[in-house]
C-alpha cells in the first residue's frame, strides 16, 4: 500500500507548529494513539493493490477505528465523500473511499463483461482484505449503492451496516424497471443513451458540456475535480460500461439479490429526477432485517453534497444503533 501527500513544503519551525496543534486536535474525541494520531481526521490519497489492479482511494482516520467503506456513483469519484471522511473520522471510525473499477487509472479493463456487478462487488471486498477490515460498515450511493446492496446480499457476514443513498433494492428497481407503465420505466429512459456506442464521446466533446451540465449548479471547483477525472485516458468510456454491462438495452441482467438481512437504512430525497417514490417504498418487501427510511425534502438526486450534515448524522446514528 502507497500512501501520498501533496502538502507545500514548510520550515522545520512550521512544521513543528502545525503538528503541535494536530495532536492537540487529534486527541479529542479518537480513542487511544497509533500509527497514524497525526493526521488521522485528515483525508489522504491512497493506493491499493488488489491483485493485477491498483486502485486510488481517499482514506480519513486511525486504522485501529471500525471500518467504513463508502462507494461512489456515476458520474463521480470517491471526492463525492470529502463532507463524510473527515466527520466520520472524527468519530474514531476508519473511513475508506475508493476510486472503483473503471475510475482508477491501475483498474481500468478494457472489456464491458469485466465490470459485471459481481466483479465490482468482489472489488471491494478485497479491498477489505487489503486493509484488514473483516466487518465494516458499507455505505454507497448511486451505482455505489448497487454494489453496497449487492455486498449486504452475498456477504451479510462482512457487512456491519449497509446504507443506501438514493437507489432503492436492486430487486424493487428492476421489478419497476421492466414495467413500461411505472415511472420508474420512465425515469431511467436515460439509460439508452448512456449504453449507446457514442456516448463517451458526447459527454466530452465541447468541452465536456453535456458532462458540466449535469453538475449545472455545482461549485466550480466540483466540476473542475469531475471533469478532470472522466477526462483522463478512458475513464469516460470505461465508467459507462457498468452501465453497458449490468443494464443494456433497458434489460437487468444481474440475477435477483434476495431479501437483505442485515441492519438497512435507505435514504431518498424527493427532487430526485432518477428514482421513483413507488420504487423507493417497494424496498422495504426486499428487507428482512432492521430497516429504516428516510425521506429528505428538496433534495436532489446529489444526497452526499447537497446534504452533508444530515447524511453525517444519519450515518453515525445507524452505525452507532447496530
């Protein structure tokens, strides 16, 4: 395992300042010291390597805290979390955001079938391993939800807690899904042009404005991180192939997950464009274990930055209550 810094070099009287008042910080609140008491509520770049792949990641906190793995959606990165890291570290906990198949440049395959949903689920499970996080509590959004419901459903064993923002059960969303009468079939009618050949092409040409657009009221510096990313190498086109290879032409090819056994909280905001309110309800048929369901007023589809400190505190009080 890597890890990096792109800190500006300071004096030696400097950096014993600044690390005089981190300690001090650090030491509220996060338990016992170790390896890391420094900079533990800091957000460092890391990389990992699992098997032929290397993968980039934002890690925040002491790795003696339990851990926590959140997965991004599309059309972003693990910089979706930069609110979550650095608050759930403060907590003592061990937060770890990985760049997934198809975002970081070292795990990138070049064929659609290497990013079906079980491969992607398997990702981070051996990332897990890489850190040495038997259990941990699992957190996704978008299609970072997917695979976190997928997880919670091969792995109840490894998962803590799962949450997902935004996408109801893998099972509820196809059910609707396949119903050209429901809303949901509707709301998704974005997914054809997201698996078409030309796709990667028009989210960047000019400049990459059909990309921009969809971060349309984003903080510029936001878009700047985004944009920068999906315009590296392949990262555009190999994004969209989880797309290519789980959904296809409007037909869900992963096979049904089945209930989910493990303690759930499921957050959904009701300006979503994506997901439909009847498909968001119908996931609670698809839990068996404690289930919880949150419902946030005018927010989008973008829950982890539109709305950061409530996620925050949601998350620790599912994590905490399990």
């Amino acid at each position: 395992m890597k890890q990096f810094s792109d800190g500006v070099p300071m004096t030696t009287i400097y950096k014993l300042v600044a690390i005089t008042v981190l300690i001090a910080s650090a030491s509220v609140g996060c338990g016992n010291d170790d390896d890391q008491a420094v900079f533990s509520n800091e957000i460092r770049l890391e990389q990992a390597d699992v098997g032929p792949f290397t993968f980039d990641l934002r890690v925040a906190g002491r790795s003696s805290g339990t851990p926590v793995i959140l997965l991004h959606g599309f059309p972003e990165t693990s910089y979706e979390w930069r609110a979550q890291l650095p608050a759930l570290a403060e907590e003592g906990y061990f937060v770890i955001a990985p760049d997934q198949r198809g975002y970081s440049p070292g795990a990138s395959p070049s064929r659609i079938s290497d990013y079906d949903l079980a491969l992607l689920a398997g990702d981070i499970l051996d990332i897990a391993d890489t850190y040495g996080a038997e259990t941990f509590h699992l957190v996704g959004h978008d299609w970072g939800a997917i695979v976190a419901w997928t997880i919670a459903g091969i792995a109840p064993d490894r998962v803590r807690t799962v949450t997902s923002l935004s996408i109801p059960h893998p099972d509820a969303f196809a059910a609707d899904f396949a119903d050209t009468t429901s809303c949901q079939y509707t709301a998704s009618a974005y997914f054809d042009l997201f698996v078409s050949e030309n796709a990667a092409t028009l989210f960047l040409q000019n400049d990459a404005a059909f990309l921009r657009g969809i971060y349309s009221d984003f903080e510029d510096d936001t878009v700047s991180e985004y944009v920068a990313a999906f315009s590296e190498g392949e990262t555009m086109q190999t994004a969209l192939w989880w797309y290519n290879a789980n959904v296809g032409a409007r037909d869900i090819t992963p096979p049904t997950l089945g209930s989910i056994s493990v303690p759930t909280l499921f957050v959904w905001s009701d300006d979503d464009a994506v997901i439909c309110r009847d498909t968001a309800e119908r996931t609670q048929q698809f839990v068996d274990g404690p289930y919880e369901f949150v419902v946030l007023e005018g927010v989008d589809h973008w829950i982890p930055e539109r709305a950061p400190d409530e996620i925050n505190n949601l998350l620790l009080e599912h994590f905490r209550r399990h």
